[in-house]
C-alpha cells in the first residue's frame, strides 16, 4: 500500500509542508494528532513547526518507511471506536475516511471532535479514483456530520492548495477545517467560513477528470475505439 507513498516521498513532504504553512497562517497548534498518518509527512512538518505529534495507523505501516519515530506512533484499527483522554490543539486526518466502513463515518467524526476543537479533514469524493475506497462522500456531509457536534466549517485551504504547482489534486479538492463553535479565531480564519454545502464544491480538476471518463464511456458504446 506504501510503495507509492515511499516512491513519492519527496513530493508527498513537499504537499505536507505546504499544507503546513498555510495552516499556521490561521492556526498555530503545540500538539496535532493525526489519524490515519500513514508515514508521516503531516505529522512531520508539524514537528518542524514546533508541534508534539501522535500519529495513528495500522500495524501494517512498516516502522522503515516512516518518517516520524517509533515513539510518536500507535497503532490501531481506526473502523473501531478510538479515545484519548488527552486532548490536542488540532485533530487531523487526510485521506483516511474514505477507507473506512461507511458505517463508521459518524463516529469517526466524534472521535475526532472528542481528539480536538480544531480538526482538520480530508476524504475522497465520488469517483475520485483510488484503491480501497469504500466510502466516498461530498465534503457537504462530512461538514453535516461535524455541524451535528457544533464544528463550523472553513475552507481556508483548498485554493491556496492549488497555488502550488506539485499539489495533490486531493488536497486541492478536499482539505477543510473544522472549529468548535465558541472557539476564538482570528479575523483571518473567519473570512474562510461556509455552509456545509459550500462544502460539496468540486474543482476543475475532478471535473475534468469526470469528463474525460465519460466521454470514453460513451466512444465505448459507439464502438469508436
Ligand atoms: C491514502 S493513505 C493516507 C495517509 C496519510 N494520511 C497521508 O496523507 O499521507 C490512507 C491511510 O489510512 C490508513 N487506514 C486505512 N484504513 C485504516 C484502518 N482501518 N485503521 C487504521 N488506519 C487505516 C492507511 O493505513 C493509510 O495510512
């Protein structure tokens, strides 16, 4: 499953620490737990930021490939409920979600909120293509989901993602964060703030990606090639 993660390191980092750096325009957290850290990239330019970290996964990330220590990780099967009686200054995970049981999603969001006031979210949307996906969803209903626990959504993330010319088209398309109502935020962050169902807007390149598989679908039926 890490091969390509490992192969790509190099750009895999290079996205954390952008994502990183816009995040602590708005945000600065000590301490950031990510769930579903695979090797760490995340967690590791949050360290460099001056962050404590925890990353959490399966048993099956080989301790070689990662790039945080052995220390900072624990494993555990994240289908199943997850608690820390610590709490942190930001809860996140990317890409994550949509690996897990559909009917976990709910809970899932609560772990998260009971991790943090702040959490920042990424998971697939429909035909995003990818392995293992088995619970693709519109933002919109992560953000119904985090709504239903007093978590307002921003979107302070995605565009200044895409300003980044090695993006990750799914950090372009789905980073957002989510801060417990009543929190303090700065002016800054506030501007960023949306309905959930701002939350569901796909991006160009979704869109294009979408086009281009349909239009092969339909040269299929007509037999064109
Ligand atoms: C697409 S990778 C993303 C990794 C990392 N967040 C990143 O952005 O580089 C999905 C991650 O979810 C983890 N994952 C999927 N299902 C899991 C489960 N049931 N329990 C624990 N981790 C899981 C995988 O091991 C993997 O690290």
């Amino acid at each position: 499953m890490f091969s390509s993660h490992v192969e790509q390191a190099g750009k895999r980092q290079a996205n954390a620490d952008v994502m990183a750096d816009i995040l602590w325009r708005y945000i600065q957290p000590s301490s950031v737990i990510d769930m579903g850290c695979g090797l760490g990239f995340f967690l590791n330019a949050c360290k460099a930021r001056g962050a404590t970290i925890r990353g959490v996964d399966g048993d099956w990330v080989k301790l070689e490939d990662s790039v945080i220590p052995k220390s900072a990780r624990r494993t555990a099967d994240l289908n199943l409920p997850y608690a820390e009686r610590k709490r942190y200054d930001l809860a996140a995970t990317i890409e994550v979600a949509e690996h897990l049981l559909p009917e976990r999603s709910e809970s899932f969001v609560a772990d998260l909120c009971n991790l943090s006031d702040i959490v920042l979210f990424s998971a697939g949307i429909p035909d995003q293509g990818g392995a293992g996906h088995i619970n693709l969803r519109f933002q919109g209903e992560w953000a119904e989901m985090f709504a239903a626990h007093g978590y307002a959504c921003f979107d302070p993330i995605r565009r200044r993602m895409a300003a980044f010319e090695h993006a990750h088209p799914w950090l372009m398309q789905n980073v957002l964060l989510y801060v417990k109502d009543g929190v303090e935020i700065s002016p800054l962050l506030e501007e960023h703030r949306i309905v959930p169902r701002a939350a569901s807007s796909v991006g160009y390149w979704h869109y294009r990606k979408r086009i281009r598989i349909l239009r092969q679908r339909i040269r299929n039926l007509r037999g064109e090639d």
